[in-house]
C-alpha cells in the first residue's frame, strides 16, 4: 500500500512546488520570492530524494 501511495504523492508535491516557482516568478515582491525559494528547496528535496538510493 505505502508503495502506491509514496509516488503519487511525490507527484503531487512535484507539481505544487513547481506551481510555486512559476507563480513566485511571474509576480514581484519578497513574498514572491519567499515562493520561489520555498517551490526551488522542494524541488531539491524531490532530487535528493531520487538520487539518495544510487549512492
């Protein structure tokens, strides 16, 4: 069951965190950048994730 739901999940995130880089940059302000930021550490944690098992 939980290896069902851990890929739909990282999905999930993918996307959100992507939606924050595009929205975050599309804008300006510190608060947009705050997003960005938050969407761009996400989507490190997502590679980190991915590349910790080839290591």
């Amino acid at each position: 069951m939980k290896d069902k739901i851990l890929p739909v999940l990282k999905v999930l995130f993918f996307f959100f965190c992507l939606f924050l880089v595009i929205y975050g940059q599309r804008t300006v302000g510190k608060m947009y950048l705050l997003a960005q930021l938050i969407g761009l550490s996400g989507l490190l944690v997502l590679l980190w994730n991915y590349n910790r098992k080839f290591v």
